[in-house]
C-alpha cells in the first residue's frame, strides 16, 4: 500500500482507501469522532488518532522554535521527496510552481531557452521555480 500512496500522492489509513487529509479535514470543518466514524465505517478511533498524531509529527519536523507561526486557512503545504513544501509561500513568488505544464508553456520554454535566456529570465517569463525549468530542459532533452 505504500509505493500505491506514493503514486497516488496521498498517504492512506492502512488498507482502508481513506485519506488521512480527509479525515484531519473532517476534524478541522468541526465533526465530532462518531461523525467521521459514520462517514467512513471502515475506519476505527485509533484510525483518527494517527492520523492527528501524523498531522502533529509532520508540523513538528518543520517547525522552528525561535519562529511564531501563524495558521491561516489558506496556506497550502505539499509533500514533496520526504519534505514538506508551504506552497502559499512559493507561489507568491512563481504563481505556476507546481502545476501541471501547459503544452504552450513548454514550447514557450523551448524557445526562451533556444534564444540565449538563462534559467533565471526563463523562470520570471513561466512563473515557475529556476529547478522545475531545469528539470523541464532535462525532461525535453536540451540539457544534461
């Protein structure tokens, strides 16, 4: 079930195809335990305490604790590669970070690079991370 969560990019409560993100979503929106329970009767209450107990353990690894942090409903926070990414943040700065490449945006890539801009101009134009338009360039095989 791991390697199918990985795929799927969700982490779910073991073979039960519940998300644990819906069930902490539950508990954020207000529901009480026999609320998520009737929604999902494949589950149990120790079900709903990992999963707070994993919600917990993943704030404790990113938190700083010289640092104040304020949580705001919108914040959005990804996992990527076995760290987690305040993607509200990145995307003040590269609105597209993270979303799927449009077709034109890829052959827009392709021509920014062919003309000489660097990495850096091409970044600005996208609106995406200096990493992903690398990554892209290596996807398309016009760099190493």
């Amino acid at each position: 079930m791991k390697n199918e969560s990985k795929k799927q990019g969700s982490i779910y409560i073991r073979d039960t195809k519940v998300k644990i993100t819906d069930v902490l979503d539950m508990i954020s929106n207000g529901y009480l335990y026999n609320s998520i329970l009737y929604k999902y009767p494949n589950i149990n209450i120790q079900d709903i305490m990992n999963s707070a107990k994993l919600a917990k353990e993943l704030i404790d690894k990113i938190y700083v604790e010289d640092e104040n942090i304020r949580l705001y409903s919108n914040i959005k926070i990804i996992a990527r590669r076995e760290k987690l990414i305040n993607l509200t943040e990145i995307k003040e700065k590269y609105p597209r970070a993270y979303e799927k490449w449009k077709i034109s945006e890829e052959k827009l890539l392709i021509k920014l690079f062919k003309a000489g801009k660097s990495y850096t101009e091409i970044s600005k134009i996208l609106q995406r991370q200096k990493g992903a338009i690398i990554s892209r360039l290596r996807k398309e095989k016009l760099i190493i």
